[in-house]
C-alpha cells in the first residue's frame, strides 16, 4: 500500500471515529436530559433526588445527625436502589445478551411507566416509587459510561463539572491529551461535550420544574418518548453497520 493510500486510511479512520463520537455525545446529553427530568420530579414529587445520589447522602446524614430517621429514610432509601440499579444496569450491559442497550432502555422505560401507572390509580405511597425510579436512574447511568475515551456521568453532576473544569484548565495551558482520537479530539471538545452533558441535566430539571406541578406524573411521559427515541436509532444505527 502506497503512501497516499495509507494516508487516505487513516484519514477514513479519523472520521469515522468523529461520526461515532458526535453520535454517543448527542446520546450522552439526551441521556443527561432524561436523568434531569427524572431528578426534578422527585425533588417536586418525593423531597427526594432519584438519580443525584450526593445530595441524598448529605440528607442522610445530616437529618440521622439530628436524630430525625424518619425523614433521613427516603433519601437513605433512594441511595440503596440506585446501587442496586446500577448492579443490574453493570450486569446487563456486560452480558452475553444481544443488544443490551436495548434491555436497559426498555427496563427504563417500562419503570417510568409503572409510576405513572401508580399514581393514576392513587397510589399515594412515595416509598415504591422512590425505590423504582431510583433503581431505574442506576440501570441507565450504566447505559453510556464513555463518549469514545472521555468518561461520562450522567447523573453524578459534580464530577461533570469536575471534569469540565478541568479541561478547561488543560486547554488554556494548551496542554496535549494523551488519548486523543484526531485532531478535533482536544481538551477544549472535551470540555464542550462535559457542558452540554451538564445543560442537558440542567434542561431537563427545568422540564420537570415547569411541568411536574401542572402534569404530575405525566411529565415522565418526555423521557419516556426519548428513550424510545433513543432505542429506534440505536437498532437503525446497528442495522446500518
């Protein structure tokens, strides 16, 4: 092979690897929306985060240091299924299933539902719901963990913002990134890609802020559309391949 030709080949490989990254980065930040959707209804339904689990920790133990184990029981409560969920979400992902995503979204999916079914039929108890949708925001963090080489969380918001800063910081320095994937791979994309991650956390919360109180439990039908959304163009992107 000459050396045009493998120019031309690595050329072929470095776009293909950005198509692929602008791909999982859109997916990340719809991901992101969905998880902030999630959290404000909990916040404006439960007084409890369903997918932020350093907000419930702080609850936990401030309300237990004040001798109030009642009301540290729902964020307590919360951190547990999300564990738990993100054990489920770990195994599915990394199992010999076909298509995993699939299962993973769907499992998503049909949980939101299950709360909206629950509240339709006045089921006023928030202990289940807390328990399912913060199972189900642990299954989906495992769902994407990585945009090419830069890792994403999609719902721990601290280290989004960690992360961020600390590209920006890298960038200014004009410092070189060691795993970078091509040329428009730099500190400055990632740090872009982290903000876009973190405002479709903060889209989504303001989603459910303005219409939680208005629709209640149908607001969960937006993340549910997306998810199915999400699902139709990963089987179109895998059939394509």
């Amino acid at each position: 092979m000459s050396d045009g030709e493998n120019s031309q080949a690595r050329d072929f490989r470095t776009v293909a690897k950005q198509q692929v990254a602008r791909t999982e980065e859109w997916k990340a930040v719809a991901l992101a929306v969905v998880a902030g959707i999630v959290d404000g209804y909990g916040i404006i339904s439960y007084h409890t985060y369903l997918s932020y689990m350093s907000g419930n920790t702080t609850q936990t133990g401030y309300r237990i240091g004040q001798g109030d184990f009642s009301a540290a029981a729902p964020a307590a409560l919360a951190i547990v299924f999300f564990v738990g969920g993100s054990f489920a979400g770990s195994f599915l992902v990394h199992s010999n299933a076909g298509r995993p995503h699939f299962l993973v979204f769907g499992l998503v999916t049909v949980s939101l539902a299950l709360i909206i079914g629950f509240t339709q039929l006045r089921f006023f108890s928030s202990w289940i719901p807390i328990a399912v949708l913060s199972f189900a925001m642990g299954v989906m963090n495992m769902a994407l963990t990585r945009v090419v080489a830069q890792r994403v969380r999609l719902t721990f918001v601290t280290g989004t913002l960690h992360s961020l800063g600390e590209h920006l910081a890298l960038a200014a320095k004009h410092a070189p990134l060691p795993d970078s994937q091509g040329s428009w791979d730099t500190h400055a994309h990632r740090a872009g890609l982290l903000a876009c991650v973190w405002g479709g956390f903060l889209a989504g919360a303001l989603m459910s802020g303005a219409g939680a109180p208005q629709f209640g439990a149908w607001i969960l039908l937006l993340p549910i559309a997306m998810l199915l959304a999400l699902t139709v163009f990963d089987r179109n992107a895998s059939e394509t391949v």
